[in-house]
C-alpha cells in the first residue's frame, strides 16, 4: 500500500528524469507560464495587435524545455 502511493508521487517523475520537488518546479513553471500566455492571448483575441507572438514563442520556449532538455537529462 505505502509502495502504491509512494509510486503515485516518483513514477512519472523519475520517467522524465527528475525528483518529486524538482518535477513539481518545472510543473508550475509550465503551469504559469501556460496560464499567463494563455490571458495574453485572450487580449491578443481582443487587440491583434497586442501580443502578435506571445503564442508561438511561448510554445517554442515550452517544447524546447519539455522535450530538448529533458531528453537530454533522461538520456545521460
């Protein structure tokens, strides 16, 4: 039973190659990151001139942090 929770909290983490604490920094970052692009966007939604790039580059940034560099932390 412990084994089973403790599982539920390192199981994807370790996947990726990170700690429960780092993986649950690197989640937040993401996750706020997400929900501030996402508001820039709803006003780029509203004023297209406001923001023209937020988006892509936000997605960019993101991609290259998820798959580059954790490719590269599982791969070593």
């Amino acid at each position: 039973m412990i084994d089973t929770l403790k599982s539920m909290f390192t199981d994807h983490p370790e996947s990726v190659g990170e700690g429960y604490l780092e993986h649950f920094g690197v989640a937040m970052m993401f996750s706020l990151t997400m929900i501030s692009a996402g508001i820039l966007c709803f006003v780029h939604a509203l004023l297209p001139f406001l923001f023209t790039e937020t988006g892509s580059k936000t997605i960019e940034k993101l991609h290259a942090n998820m798959i580059i560099k954790r490719t590269k932390k599982r791969d070593h």
